[in-house]
C-alpha cells in the first residue's frame, strides 16, 4: 500500500519518568507503538530515538512520517517532577496586607497529603515543604474586597508600586497575584497586575510575567486558586522551554503540525496555550481516555483503569461510560484549582525502591524511585539500592537480555548480591523469598488499593471490567486482580504505550472555567429560577469567547468548533459539588433550570447511590464550564482472523526458571507478537514483547482475542 494513500496522521506521546512512548496512527487506523529509555536532561531526543523504533515496524523514518502528520499529542512528568523537587522560577507574590503568611502555612491538610496512616498520627513524622514562594518574596498591598464581590478598602496604588519594585530588585522571573475573593470582582486584581507591568516597564523588564489568578483561574478557594497561579509562573513557564525544544526538532525533522499537550481535563491543548499548569499531570490522564475510547468501542461501561509504570500505580473508575473530574485536586502535595481527571495513585511501581524500616525492620516499597535508572541490575544505573525491578528479575519474570527489546541488558548477579545483602540476610530469607515477598507485598497493597476505592464509591468488582496497561501492568496485573471478581481482567498487547495510544485518542479540546455563585432553595418561584438560569448564561457566553480566541489563536476556523458547556452543582449546604456535562446548550427559563438540577441529580444518583440524594436541601451552582472541541482522526482496533487456541511453534521461543510460592517452575515462554487471535496460554507462562511482560502464573491462563486483547482468566488449578 502506497505512503502517499495511507499517510501517519496522528502521534501520541507519554515522556514518563522511566519509558518515553510513542503511539502512531495512520489513516486506515493501523497503529504501531515505539519505546526508548526516558531523558531528563533532553526529552526531544528519547522522543526521536522511541519515534524511531517505532516506525522500524512499518519499514518507514521520522523524516517520511513527520511532514505527513496532522497533529501530535504530548503528555509527560517534567512539570510535576519540577514541582516536586522545587526546581522552579524564582517568583514573587503579591497578596492583600496581613495575609503574607497564608501561602507557606497552606491548608491543613497540605501537611499529610502523601502520607501514609501511621505518618498522619504522629505529629513529629510531618513536615511541611518548602513554600513555593518564600516570605521573603512575597509583599502585602492593602485592598479588601469582600466575600459577596464588593469593594470594601479600596487599592492602594503606592503600596502596589512599591511591592513591585521590590520584588524586581530582587531578580524575581516571574510575579504572581491573588487577593482575597478576587473571582467575585477581579478590578483590583487586575489593578495590581497592570502597575505591575507598568513597573516592569520602568525598571527595564518590560518582559517579565506577570499572573493575575482572575485572568487564569478565578475560582474559589484562595489556596488552591493561588498555588495554581504561582504555578503557572513557577512550573509551567519552565516547562514551555522543554516543550519549545520538542517542538523545534520535530519541526526541525519536517514536522508541519503544531505540538498539543494532554491537559488535566482529557482534552488537549496548544502548548502556547495561556493555562499551562493544567497540562501538570498528563500521563496517566492519557491512560483514562484510552480506557474510555477503548471501552466505547467494545461496548464496556464500567472499567476500573489501572495502570502501574516504573513510579507510580495510578488507578481510575470509569462508570456508566464516564469519569469524574475533580475541581480542587491536589498534586505534589499541594491543593489545586484545576479540573483534574479523578485518579487515585500509590506511590510504588516497578521502580520503587526496596529498604527495610530501620524501626520496625519491616520491607517498605517507595515512594521514590529508580526512573528510567531502572535498578541495581542496570549496570549503568548508578544505583546502589534494590527496586522492584531487580525482584523481578532475580526471579525470572523479566528476560535480563530482552529488556527495552535488548537495548539495555540487565545484570542478574549484580541485583541478587544487593538484594541479599540488603533484604534477604537481615531478615534470614533467601534471596528468592525476600524477592517473592517484595512483589507478593506490592501485589497485596495495590489490590487492597483497587478494591478500596471501588467499594468507596459504592460499588463492587464484580461489577466492573479491569484494564491492565503500563509498562509494568502486565507484569502484576494476575497479583493485584486475584480473587476481586472482575467480570474480565484484559491487557492491550500495547498496553506499555496505552498513555500514548489515549493521547492519540484525545479530541483538541480547550476548557474555561469560572467560579458562580447561585443558590436556589426548594420549591422556589420560576422567577427565581428564571434568575439562576440567565446567571449560568452570562458566564457561559463569557467562558466561550475565551474557548473561542484559544482556537483562533491556534489557526483554528470557528466553525469547526463545537461548544460544550457544563457546571458544577451541590444541594445547599454541602462541602462538594459535581460536575455535570449540561444537556442544554443555553439556558433562559425555569424549565431549563429544572433540566440542569435533573441532570445533577442523575449523576449525585450514579457517583454516590440514588438513597443519598438530598433536593429538599436545594441546589447550588457553584461553577460553570465551557469547553471548545475539535475531533481528530481516531485509532482503529485491529481486527485479525480467529485461529485455533493452540499458539503457533514459531511463538514458543523457549522457558525460563520462575519462582513463586516459595519454590522454582519452569515457565513456557512466548513471544508477544507471534502469537495468534484466538491462542490460549495456560500458566505458568511468560509472554515477551520488547516493550512489556506479561505473566501468568500457575492457576492463571489467559486467551488472545481478535483485537489483541489478552483476557486473563483464574483457573484455579
């Protein structure tokens, strides 16, 4: 089939903190799935070198592919790493007088985000991180506004003046602004932020940023609002450097299209686009939105996402077709304003290093680790303690010469001797039980984890489909799925570059928000509702003149777009709300008000349980949305002819030593690619593939369907 007729139009990419992936899509829908070791110092280059393993497949190079392409989907963990590891810009802040110290002291619950229960019940095991804005780079001007939007103590200009030559003096990158209830009445906020630039102008830096939190997030919740503004000066500015870089040698390598980036949302946005905080966790969003467009098509409803790489096991429940999205999340131990794709994640992957508790002398997993250094068993590594990787190959689950397809080969001696003199002789094990116990230890807690969170939100198993992806997925997918009672445990044959392959999935969808503030109380007059409704309508038309001017600015015709408009909503009273897809399009009259509170109370019905719904409280709106789409080309499944369950010789590339359950088996080993629709494969078997393993242990077997989806069954045997 000619090039020409059947071009790459699409490219999905997770630069995650251990692989980076490529996902390629042509125009008939076929796709292939490249891998390369990931590259803090350059991600443009692991980009190129996983692009190129990629397009190996289809005998084609990145100069053919990329001036065919259409559009190009980047997600990564630069920007959260940054955050994490307080590597960013050097910002000051601005904020009313006598609240300086609101920033640094944060929410109380900012103190144990990320700890475990015992760490939570001690006070002497909290710590709080360093702000990102230091006192000494913040300034307090007088101004009050009050919480129903009116000027109480009017700006004082001078003092806005003064603070900002101060901080200038001080060599400060960036300067952010948030003053009290500034998302009722954004005149001050605004104030502040030109004298800013004036300022600026003075002082010879007419370039310096300038983030005024009205202008990117004007929502409720001073914390969050403020330390997503600071991170858009702090984090996002930095990242656009990284994202500049790949979007120069993709241009550079012939590319026409202009680089997206997977946003907290689900949709994807132009990494010139103003709100680049919103793009902080992408990768595993990436996985959420494959899941859906996969369970679409395969006609699943409920899906329990899991996704385990070498830092993290992320996990997300997709119910009757639909996730929820969380407006006040919280992420590297901060609390956000970004509508946030609801994920749940543990800090233990296939990386995560291996020590025992000094205290107790119990093995505990994480929360740090290796990345793309992958073990002690990489030589190169630099590493001198044990992760989960090096368990895994002391115990024959990974091919030591095989992995990353033999790009890098792993030392089986060198992970035994650190892992004995480490974990096994301490506590007077072997070094295989001390290896089994570490993953039998990382099994139990993901699948208490997963069982966890679906009962917490009224649900069972039993209930749901599981899908396996990651790169380590499939790895544990039979230890952490075992005996929970999924209707079907399945693992893409691409599922190491599923992130990817949900990039690829994901329309072009630009997103505005805007805090409301509309109470309306039970059995209330249609004047009343009359009133709500055209509130909800002015925010509306407001939010999609922002949604528009994005597009427009990303050479997009209007016409093409269409709009979407949602918003937040809770009984009066309550502490949360809900986001709730409207099922109008404007809203005028009581009738389209009853429409918006009968859609909320169909989902506060479906993600809680019909008996907690609450109307005689009455209803609050406490948001709206407003979201831009533009559909891209989607990914077809493959389809292949149903052969016989017995795999093909070919397929069989040998066996290999497995220990589990405290003794050795010889495991049948087959290679991925070669096996056929339709195959069955009973335990103990390891399945290859250069990207991923799949294994399945005794008591598990597992069948091939004709879209490449392996179905993991328990035998029981």
């Amino acid at each position: 089939m000619g090039h020409q007729n059947n071009p790459v139009q699409v490219m999905g990419i997770d630069a995650g903190g251990t692989m980076t992936d490529t996902f390629f899509v042509r125009a008939d829908g076929e796709f292939v799935v490249g891998k390369a070791q990931s590259n803090p110092e350059d991600e443009s280059l692991a980009i190129s070198q996983s692009s190129v393993d990629a397009l190996a497949q289809w005998g084609r190079s990145i100069d053919e592919v990329y001036p065919e392409m259409v559009t190009c989907v980047y997600s990564g963990t630069a920007m959260l790493n940054r955050v994490v590891q307080r590597k960013g810009l050097a910002v000051g802040l601005i904020v009313n007088k006598g609240l300086e110290d609101f920033h640094r002291m944060g929410r109380a619950i900012q103190s144990y985000l990320g700890y475990a229960f015992e760490d939570r019940i001690h006070l002497n095991t909290h710590r709080y991180d360093e702000p990102l804005v230091p006192i000494s780079r913040t300034r307090g001007v007088t101004e009050r506004t009050d919480s129903q939007g009116d000027v109480a103590i009017p700006l004082r200009e001078d003092e806005v003046r003064q603070a900002a030559a101060e901080l200038i003096d001080m060599d400060v990158e960036a300067i952010a602004i948030s003053l009290l209830h500034s998302h009722k009445n954004g005149t001050g906020e605004r104030r502040v932020r030109d004298l800013c630039r004036e300022v600026a102008v003075e002082k010879g830096k007419p370039d310096l940023p300038i983030f005024a939190s009205v202008d990117y997030y004007p929502v409720r919740k001073e914390s969050h609002r403020t330390n997503t503004t600071i991170l858009e000066a702090y984090a996002a500015e930095p990242s656009r450097k990284t994202l500049t870089k790949i979007s120069d040698r993709m241009k550079a390598e012939g590319a026409a299209y202009d680089l997206r980036v997977m946003a907290t949302h689900g949709g994807t946005i132009s990494w010139k686009a103003k709100e680049l905080a919103r793009t902080m966790v992408s990768g595993p969003v990436g996985g959420v939105i494959g899941a859906k467009f996969l369970g679409e098509l395969l006609g699943y409803d409920n899906i329990a996402c899991s996704d385990i790489g070498g830092t993290s096991f992320d996990m997300a429940l997709i119910t009757k077709g639909s996730f929820a999205i969380v407006s006040d999340p919280d992420m590297a131990r901060l609390v956000l304003s970004l509508p946030l794709v609801a994920m749940d994640s543990v800090g233990a992957g296939a990386g995560s290093f291996v020590r025992l508790d000094p205290h107790t002398g119990a093995i505990k997993l994480g929360p740090d680790s290796a990345g793309y250094r992958v073990g002690v068993c990489w030589p190169d590594s630099g590493l001198d303690t044990v992760s989960v990787t090096d368990c895994h190959v002391i115990l024959g689950y990974l091919n030591p010469d095989n992995f990353l397809g033999g790009d890098i080969k792993l030392d089986v001696e060198r992970a035994h001797a650190a892992l004995k003199e480490q974990i096994a002789d301490p506590l007077g094990l072997s070094v295989e039980e001390a290896a089994a116990g570490v993953i039998e230890l990382l099994d139990l807690s993901l699948r208490d984890y997963l069982r966890a969170t679906i009962s917490a939100k009224g649900y069972s198993p039993t209930d749901f489909v599981c899908f396996s992806y990651g790169g380590a997925g499939p790895v544990h997918t039979y230890g952490y799925s075992q005996g929970l009672g999924f209707k079907d445990v399945i693992v893409p044959a691409w599922a190491a570059g599923f992130s990817a392959f949900g990039c690829a999935t994901a329309d072009f969808e630009y997103r505005y928000d805007k805090s409301v503030d509309v109470a309306i109380p039970f059995g209330s007059p249609d004047a009343f509702k009359v009133e709500a409704a055209k509130t909800l309508q002015e925010a509306w038309a407001e939010l999609a003149g922002k949604v528009v001017e994005e597009f427009k600015i990303n050479g997009f015709d209007v016409a093409d777009v269409a709009l979407r408009p949602g918003y937040r909503m809770q009984y009066m009273g309550q502490l949360n709300d809900l986001e709730i897809d409207s099922p109008i399009t404007a809203a005028a009259t009581a009738a389209d008000w009853d429409k918006l509170v009968e859609a909320f109370d169909e989902t506060y019905a479906r993600v809680y349980a019909s008996a907690a719904r609450s109307p005689e409280l009455g209803f609050s709106v406490t948001g709206a949305i407003m979201r831009g789409v533009v559909a891209t080309q989607k990914p077809h499944l493959p389809k292949e002819p149903l052969e016989g369950p017995e795999p093909p010789v070919e397929a069989h590339i040998g066996r290999r030593p497995f220990f589990r359950h405290n003794h050795w088996v010889h495991a049948d080993v087959y290679q991925m690619e070669t096996l056929k629709a339709g195959n069955r494969i009973v335990g103990p078997a390891i399945i290859e593939s250069p990207a991923t393993t799949f294994v399945v242990p005794d008591g598990f077997a597992t069948w091939l369907d004709e879209h490449r989806l392996f179905h993991l069954e328990e035998t029981n045997s």
